[in-house]
C-alpha cells in the first residue's frame, strides 16, 4: 500500500478529484497549506505600499491507494494538475505498513 501526498494549486482541485473519483479512488483527505518553492512568492501593493507574500496558497491531498493502483493514480494527478507553469505542485509517495479501518476493525488493501 502506498500513501501518496500531493501539493496543488486550488483551482485544480475540481479536476483533480474527479480524475481520482474516476481512477477508483474511494477516499482522499484535503488540507488548505501555504507554502513555496521555486516560486518564491510575490509582490503585491495595498493601499500604496509595496509587500510581500512569501507563502503561497496551495493544497495537499492525500490518498492511499493499493500497490497496483499507484501508477493509475499518480497519473491522474499529473494530468489535471498540470499547467506547465511554476508552482504546479509536487507528489510525494510513500509505503503504508498498515492501514486500519475503526469500525469494521479491518486492515491493509480491505481498509482503503
């Protein structure tokens, strides 16, 4: 089982959970994050003064997925996040050793 982590600009996110709605994902969990990379941020000007915004908006999706689905998964991401400019986003993976469903008490591949 994998864990995959997956920063993206928030207007992709209707794109995003659809292409991962249709790769059989059943369960993602979302959090609004603020961060930069190569980006670097940008400047801005309020009411005449010039200021910087080092922490961009972005989002992190996370999902679990099973081995043979990975590859499926992670291509969908890449393909509805992508803008081919700066700040696209990252994914990052990462193995499971387990993953256990509270209510039915059921673990691994069952659980996602």
């Amino acid at each position: 089982m994998k864990k995959i982590e997956a920063i993206i600009k928030p207007f992709k996110l209707d794109e995003v959970k659809a292409a991962l709605q249709g790769a059989g994902v059943t369960g993602l969990t979302i959090y609004e994050v603020k961060g930069f990379g190569r980006q670097k941020g940008h400047t801005e000007m309020y009411r005449g003064s010039e200021y910087v915004v080092d922490f961009l908006p972005k989002l992190k999706i996370e999902v679990m997925v099973a081995d043979d689905h990975l590859t499926e998964v992670v291509e969908a991401i890449v393909r509805t996040a992508h803008t081919g400019k700066i700040g696209d986003g990252k994914i990052f993976i990462t193995d499971l050793q387990d993953v256990i469903r509270i209510r039915t008490k059921e673990h691994g591949d069952l659980a996602i």
